[in-house]
C-alpha cells in the first residue's frame, strides 16, 4: 500500500549509515544480563543451512532495538546468525529515539513495539519490514 503524500521521503541510505554495528551496538548495551544473554544465544544458534545464503545483491537492514527488550533479545540474535551466515546482508542498530520520525511509522496496533527489522534493497529502497507483534484478531 502507497503511503501518504504527507510523510516526508527518508533517506535510508542515511539512516543505515548511522547505526551501529551488532559489536558496537552490543558494547553500549545497557543491560549486562542482556547482552550476555543475547550472545550466548547466537553463539548456541544453529540453522541447518547455516553459513549457506547467497543473496543475489546486497539487502540491508536497519533494526531499531534497544538491549532492555525481552523480544529484542530473543529476536536478534537470530537475524546476527542469519547475518553472519549471508555473504550480502548488512545490518546496522538505531534507537527509537535516534530517529523518531522513523520509528512513529512502524508502530505496532499504535504502540511502540520493539525490535523492528526494515528490509532495504541494495539502493536503500524498503522492501519489507518484521516486528514481533503483529495484529491480534479479538475473540
């Protein structure tokens, strides 16, 4: 779905380059629990075609996250193993509050639910966007 004329065009060229790295973005974590426990989750993950994925160009993801999250620990270091085990995929970590006007367009149901993983093609265009908690049919 298109979206509205009245959102301003991000530059996610931009935006990309001025995340962090998985190793800087876990060496500022906040949480020391946290971040040992995302560490030793993608160090004892495992994908049966690990280390297999040829992307055809570069995709590039930009995750806002912050180490607090339960879902942001149990969620990246998932996408760090897939990461590691594709030879073009390319992630970088920013914080809602690093690029607001960002974030506000991922809201999930209207609230701030994170991690969100932004898919951009290798010319920095958004393919797709993941986030934990998707809509819930009411009963």
């Amino acid at each position: 779905m298109p979206r509205p004329p009245i959102l301003p065009v991000i530059d996610w060229e931009k935006v990309f380059n001025s995340g962090k790295t998985y190793e800087q973005w876990l060496a500022a974590a906040e949480s020391p629990e946290h971040r040992d426990a995302m560490e030793q989750a993608r160090k004892t993950l495992w994908f049966h075609s690990q280390g297999t994925w040829v992307f055809p160009r570069p995709v590039h993801v930009v995750a806002i996250a912050e180490d607090w999250c339960g879902d942001v620990v149990r969620h990246v270091p998932v996408l760090q193993v897939i990461a590691a085990g594709a030879d073009k995929l390319h992630v970088r970590y920013i914080s809602r509050e690093q690029w607001p006007d960002v974030f506000v367009r991922f809201l999930t149901n209207g609230g701030e639910a994170i991690p969100k993983f932004i898919f951009l093609n290798d010319k920095f265009v958004e393919c797709a966007n993941w986030g934990p908690m998707p809509h819930c049919a009411g009963p």
